[in-house]
C-alpha cells in the first residue's frame, strides 16, 4: 500500500482539450487487464520529452527519440503516444526496433496519419520480445474506446508492480487565461532515474512554441522526476513526455516572460507529485523520506550526497526497521565522492532532532528521540555541510522484505 498517497479520484481529473484517451485489455501479459494505452493528440499539440541516458535503452526509447528528432527538423507533428505495459521491448535487437516501428505503423494506419508521427512507449520485463501480434490485435480497441476524459483508466493501463494508478490534475490562471493541466506516471522498482521516472506524461491546453516546450520539461524533469530513487536502478525505458495541446487561449513563445514562468512553476510542480507517488509507491516501500543536503558548493554535489544516503541498502533497511543506527548515513555521506569535504563542518537532523553536530554526536542527542522520528511513516533527513551556499532535495523510502520478495516474484 502506498505511504499516505490515496487513490485518485477518477472525477476528480481534469479533461484537457485536445487530447483524446483510449485503453484497451490486448492480454500483453496478463488477461483481463488494462495493458495498452492510446493518447491521440490535436494537429495544434506540440510535444517534447527526456529519455533514459541506460545505454541499453529499450527499442520503444530509440524511435521516440528519433520520431521527436524529425519534427524538430521540420517534419510533421506528433499526433499520438502509444503505450503498452507487461512487456518492456529492451534488451530486443534489431527485432524489437522492428517491433516498436512496426507498432507504430499499425497505430499509424488506424489514424491515417504517418508512422513517424507516433510516439512508442512499452514497460515490463526487459529481455523478452514484445508479444507484436497481440497489442496489434488490441489497437482497434484502444482506437474505438477514445473519449476526451479518462485519466484515470491511462494510469491504470501503464501499471506494472504498482499498486495503485498514479494520476492528478491542476487548474492555474496565468495573465486571464485558464490553464488545464493532467498528468500520468508509473514505477514502482528499477527507479533511480537519470532524467525522469519509468514513463511519465503530463499534459496542458496551452499553445507552447516547440524551444519553449523543449525548456520546460527539461526543468521540471530535473526538480522532480531527477530528484527521486527506490533501489537506485535507472530503468532501460524511463520516459517523460510533455504535451502542450495548443487548444486553449494561453500562448508562450519565449522563456523570458511572466507566463512562462507561472507555467513552469505549475508544470513542475504537478511532476513533483507525480514522481513523489511514484517514491510513495515504490516497491514494499513503508515510509517516504526526503534528503535535503544544504550549504554545498554547488547543487550537484548536495545531489551527490543526497543520493549516496538514498541509495544505501544499509541506511534503507534501518529506516524499514525504524532502528535510529544513524552512523549508516554518515558513512554513506563519507562515500559520496566529496573529496575535500571538511567533515567537522557537518550538522545532521532527522527532522527536528539535531543528531550530529561539528561531524560527531551532538551531546545533547538523545537517542530516544531518534527513536521517536524513526517510527513516523514520513520522515526528513536534512544535512548541513558547511561549505558554501547550494541545496538539493530528493525522495526516496525504505527497503523492507516485501521489496525482495516482489522482485523475486517478479516473472512469475
């Protein structure tokens, strides 16, 4: 169950105009759930997004990729992303390259419209060749059930290991104009994303010139979907994708204007949540734990840090066992890779409590008090080093037995 994330409410998501919804039960993996997704996008959308740096990046990543690459060089718009889940087409070859292109054209065929104009994207078990013939087969069902409002079933249709859908909407008024905006992700294992999370899509009614678009989810990538880890795995197939429909009043061709800001702020702000339920969710997870490392010389090293704690199965596995063995995150803080870090610069808290004072215990620590924090179910690491004048921010959970467990289960 996830750490204090309720279920969205499915009247509670908000249609986005220009854009079309449709799902489909093609038996990818499973019978009898949810596992292909359709979003058919307005001739007036422009889209963007940031993919994996895995090297073995999954076939659907490599045509994305390129199909987004030739409309930045004057080819015809995206008009629709096409998802499937229980399959994750990487680690495929040259097959699964022919597979993800082959959905494309089928997808394509059903719209009339060019297969380069279709956007791939496939999640699941990586080392398996996509079951082809069945998501083709389920196309058309996914075409015919198209209707302008249903987020939530597109949250329920790219699950995997999750154990609930991940979706939320924001309403904003920028300079008069209303803005609607909608967004979906999945993960729940294999995150430590080194640009977004497992698949990520967020779309908005506003008209956003393509460099713009190409800006903004880059930055709201980054303050978010960047800033969380589960088990420290970057996935083959991690995908963020923002979509600017173009079907409302709000028009922003420049990052240096008041409306690209008040955008921005609400696109990233809605990924925060997004990649925050995806932390929430994560795989056997028990509590959420933010990590913020402050006075840094830069934001990269906080972020070093902040992920050296995070990733540690030691540090996680305590958290888990509510056991205030706290000289876990300093060693994990000692590992981090700063060099020069002057450690009797260095203040820890757990949440109010000061544990760790000038690099040592602080003697006014009582570890009963450590104790008390480490049974909350939401619990804030923040550290101090001391050097300078950076902050960085990332989430992450615990490690418990259900992670093992669900991940040696996995195939079965």
């Amino acid at each position: 169950m996830a750490v204090n994330s309720p279920q969205p409410v499915a009247a509670d998501l908000l249609r986005v105009s220009g854009i079309d919804i449709g799902v489909a039960k093609a038996g990818i993996k499973k019978l009898n759930r949810l596992d292909l997704l359709v979003l058919k996008l307005a001739p007036t959308a422009s889209v963007s997004g940031v993919f994996t740096r895995n090297r073995f990046c999954a076939a659907p990543v490599q045509v994305a990729k390129a199909n987004l690459a030739l409309v930045g060089l004057g080819g015809a718009p995206i008009r629709a992303l096409l998802v499937n889940t229980g399959n994750a087409n990487a680690g495929t070859g040259p097959s699964g390259l022919a597979d993800a292109k082959a959905s494309c054209a089928a997808l394509a065929e059903l719209l009339d419209c060019a297969p380069q104009q279709i956007l791939p994207f496939s999640t699941g078990v990586i080392l398996e060749p996509l079951p082809l013939a069945r998501l083709v087969a389920g196309l058309p069902q996914a075409v015919a059930s198209l209707t302008a409002n249903d987020w939530f079933s597109a949250a329920e249709a790219i699950m995997t290991t999750d154990t609930q859908p991940k979706a939320a909407s924001r309403s904003v008024v920028i300079n008069g104009h209303v803005v609607t905006l909608s967004g979906i992700s999945k993960g729940a294992g294999m995150i430590k994303p080194n640009m977004a999370t497992m698949l990520g899509f967020l779309a908005f009614d506003a008209k956003v010139a393509q460099p713009v678009l190409d800006m903004m989810v880059k930055e709201a990538a980054d303050r978010s979907f960047n800033c969380i880890t589960i088990d420290g795995d970057t996935s083959t197939n991690d995908s963020f994708i923002l979509i600017a429909t173009g079907a409302g009043t709000l028009e922003v061709d420049s990052i240096d204007t008041p409306e690209y800001a008040a955008l921005a702020a609400a696109v990233t702000d809605l990924s925060i949540f997004l990649a925050q339920s995806i932390v929430r969710d994560g795989e056997g997870a028990t509590k959420f734990m933010t990590i913020t490392v402050e006075q840094g010389l830069s934001v990269e090293e906080c972020r070093k840090v902040a992920y050296s704690i995070g990733h540690s199965p030691l540090v996680k596995t305590a958290f888990f066992a509510s056991d205030p063995n706290l000289g876990r995150i300093l060693c994990a803080i000692g590992y981090a890779g700063v060099d020069d870090l002057d450690v009797s610069m260095l203040d820890m808290y757990l949440d109010n409590v000061w544990v760790v004072k000038n690099g040592g215990r602080n003697p006014e620590y009582q570890e009963a008090d450590g104790q008390r924090v480490m049974q909350q179910n939401e619990i804030v690491i923040r550290v101090k080093l001391g050097r300078g004048g950076a902050t960085s921010t990332i989430w992450t959970c615990d490690l418990s037995h259900d992670y093992v467990s669900i991940n040696a289960d996995y195939r079965s």
